[in-house]
C-alpha cells in the first residue's frame, strides 16, 4: 500500500512542478498563433480598404496630371 501512495504522491508533485514550468512565458506557439492572427487582420484590412485607397490615389494622381 505505501508504494502506491508515495506513487501517487510523486505523480501529482511531478505533473505540479510541469504544469508551473510550462506556465512561464509565451511559448513558439502562442508567438505564431499571435503573428498569424496579425497577418489574417491585415490582409482583412486591405481588402476592405483596398478599393477606397486605390480610388484616393486615382483622383489624387488626376489632379497632379502634368504634362511635359
């Protein structure tokens, strides 16, 4: 019986002392995830600003029209 608890005993102890080494710092993975999520919002973005620019810089490129 003592063998199983002190079994039981460093199973929980060894899966405590895991849990709070991996809690420290973003690992690899929450770095890509993050890098991911910005480059979905900016590719969202300029798809959606992307014809209201595309129109500023047509009429901008109008009224600079010069001919040599």
């Amino acid at each position: 019986m003592l063998p199983m608890l002190v079994f039981i005993q460093n199973l929980f102890t060894d899966a405590k002392d895991r849990l709070a080494h991996e809690a420290k710092g973003a690992t690899a993975v929450e770095y890509g995830l993050i890098i991911g999520l910005m480059a979905v919002a900016l590719i969202a973005a300029f798809v959606i600003l992307g014809p209201a620019l595309q129109a500023t810089f047509t009429d901008v490129s109008n009224e600079m029209d010069v001919t040599p």
